[in-house]
C-alpha cells in the first residue's frame, strides 16, 4: 500500500467514523446544554453593558457608538432595556 492510498485508508476507516462520534456527542450535548448557555451568554453579555455604564457615568469610556446587532439580537428582544447609552445604535 502507498502512501496516499494509507492516508485514505486511515482517514476512511478511522478518522471519519470518530470524527462523526465526535460530533454527535458534541450536537447532543449542545442540545442539553443551549438554554443553559444562552443563559450564560447573555448574563456576560449584560454584566460587560453595566460595566461599560460604570466607566461612562465614571467619566472613563466614551459613549458606545456602535454594537454589533447580532450580539443586540442575542442578548434579548431587539435589545430592549440595554444599559448601554451612547451615540448611534441606542442614542
């Protein structure tokens, strides 16, 4: 056997059927674990909006003039109630 037949050998009947063991592990725990993660992305996501506030109200940070709409869109309903304050997106 060559090299490149080996290479495919090994990839055909090693590599790939972990990798697809892998990755339906990595899906069925992505399924038991999402609202505990979505949860956790947007309490990080609302502690740095309060933080960046402080440094505002402290005279520290600049207003925001802009963030990211995916991560406005991930953190609640089309961003209502962010502590953020700032020029352009929540002006």
């Amino acid at each position: 056997m060559d090299k490149q037949a080996a290479l495919h050998h090994f990839k055909e009947h090693h590599f790939t059927p972990l990798l697809d063991i892998q990755l339906d592990m990595l899906e069925a725990k992505f399924q038991r674990c999402q609202a505990q993660l979505i949860f956790d992305f947007k309490e990080s996501f609302r502690d740095l909006c309060i933080h960046i506030l402080s440094m505002q109200q402290q005279g520290q940070k600049d207003p925001i003039d802009w963030i990211y709409p995916l991560l406005v869109f991930a953190y609640s309903d089309a961003g209502a109630n962010l502590p953020v304050y700032g020029r352009g997106l929540f002006c």
